[in-house]
C-alpha cells in the first residue's frame, strides 16, 4: 500500500508530570510558551480532546476545512483525529483542557452534537471560566499533592464544563428529547466500531452483524443521538478521511481508494462526488497543500 507524505503532525497525548489522571489543564499563554517555534500554525492530528474558551482577545483557528473567527467568548471542541491548527492565538487568553478519549464516557451525545466552535454570551462566559478555573485548582492540587488526587472528581468537574459551555447551544436529539440510555450506548458501540472499521466496511449490515443488532436498531440510535441515519453517519465519516487523505497527503486519488477500502478509483470518485458534490481532483486543487515549486 502506497504510504503517502503526510503534512499533518500527529500529536499523541503525553501527561505532564504529575498529571496522570486523563485530563490536563494549561492556557493560551502557556501553548505559546512550549510552542516557540509556532508549531500551532501547522495541520495537526491529536488523539486526544481539547476544549479552549477565550476569555479575551481575539484570532483565528482551523478545523477539518472551516475556518473559525475567535473572539471573547468563543468556545472550542477539538474531537481526537480532527485535523486542524491554531492559525493565529498571539492575543487569544483563556484555559485549555486537554482530556484522553473515554475520560467521560458518558458524555456521547452531547459531544456527537456540540458544534467545533461556538460564541458563549457574557453571563455564559463568567460562569464557563468559573467552571473551568474550579477544574483548574483540583488539577492543581492533584499534581502537587498527590493524596489529594481524585479522578472521579476531575471527571465531573470537566463534564460539569463542558454541559455549561454547552448550555447556549442547540441541545443534540438524545439530550433534548430525553432518549433511554440503550439508544446511547447502542450509538456508542455503533460509532467505536465505525471508528475502527470505516476503512473496510462501508454497510451498515456488516456493522449490526458485528455487534447484534439489527440495523433499524443502529439507524434508530444514530437518529436519536446524532440526528442522522445511520448510513449517512458512515458515509460522513468516510468522506470526512477521504477529504483529509485529498487535503493532506500526496497519496493519488487511486492510493486514497485503497486506503479507505474502495475497490478501485473509479468507485471512489463516484461515492466522493455523490457526497462531496465535486470530484476527488477538484477537492484537492482546492484544499491540497501548495506546490513549493510554485
């Protein structure tokens, strides 16, 4: 298999020392002082959540192909393998928390619903850096004295932040309508396996197979906790890889097939432009990387 030059930098979540709980807070202020080399402004790929609030200032960031402006009051959520870049925080200020996929496992419906970035109102920015510097001080404490480590308790307060932070948005279907439990942690099978497996199965069938469920029970979870079906959550996440292989690797349209499972390129093309309304080769000359030579 053609391996590809990747532009991207894969960041792996690595714990301060003294933070081994799966949740780390810093700021604005102090990414720019690990980062002197501004790294930031570069695609990059973590494994891990970010959440960042500005609480003053203002600039720009990046994630999977939209463009975002910050201001006072713009919330951030980076999911795990989102490809983006913090393309100007030189005047942004405000907390940063970095947490491990799983950290709130319970959490699946709200972040499958939450936007990338979003504006909080005043009264909504106080009590979210409220929230936030709460989290900060038992982060704290945890690392600097060890026997006063409670992980259960930094979940809480992290999940206690994130529902404020949310509080402004539109609440996702499972949230808002009060949905049993089973219809999440059928979405929260049904979305790992995709995770794990959209680079070989692109039907729904091989997925309900390989986790006993019929697949109106799969489309019924979906519906319910990411407001589509459960083919078009797949086909969303296949095309979300194949635009960033397009974007971000030198890989040619038939190395990206291949990759992502598709039996030849012809294939390929055609479920990219079904989705994507434009072919694989119009959507690179739009978002490839520039040529050095030009």
């Amino acid at each position: 298999m053609e391996s590809g030059h990747n532009v991207v930098r894969q960041l792996r979540y690595l714990p301060a020392v003294g933070s081994p709980y799966g949740v780390e807070v810093l700021d604005f202020a102090g990414l720019r002082a690990m980062d002197t080399h501004r790294r930031r402004v570069q695609p990059q790929r973590p494994d891990f959540h970010v959440f960042a609030l500005v609480g003053s200032g203002a600039g720009a960031h990046e994630a999977d192909f939209h463009h975002y402006r910050l201001r006072e009051g713009s919330a951030v959520w980076i999911r795990p393998g989102m490809v983006h870049r913090w393309s100007d925080i030189d005047d942004c200020d405000g907390p940063l928390v970095l947490f491990q996929p799983g950290f709130l496992a319970g959490f699946t419906a709200s972040e499958t619903g939450a936007p990338t970035c979003w504006q909080l109102d005043r009264q909504q920015l106080s009590l979210t850096l409220l929230a936030a510097e709460h989290l900060g001080r038992e982060h704290s404490a945890a690392a600097r004295t060890p026997r006063l480590a409670h992980p259960a308790l930094l979940a809480h307060l992290l999940a206690a932040l994130l529902l404020r932070a949310l509080s402004g948005t539109p609440a996702p279907p499972a949230v808002a309508a009060g949905s049993s439990s089973r219809h999440d942690d059928v979405f929260r099978a049904y979305r790992a396996a995709v995770e794990e497996h959209f680079t070989d199965w692109h039907h729904v069938a091989d997925y309900a197979r390989a986790l006993g469920y019929d697949v109106r029970t799969l489309t019924r979870a979906t519906r319910a906790a990411a407001g589509t079906g459960a083919k078009a959550f797949l086909d969303q996440r296949i095309l979300l890889e194949a635009k960033r292989l397009l974007a971000h690797t030198d890989l040619p349209v038939g190395g990206c097939a291949r990759r992502l499972g598709f039996p030849d390129a012809g294939n390929f093309t055609t479920f990219f432009r079904r989705q994507a309304r434009t072919p694989p080769a119009a959507w690179r000359a739009v978002y490839g990387p520039a040529d050095p030579a030009g």
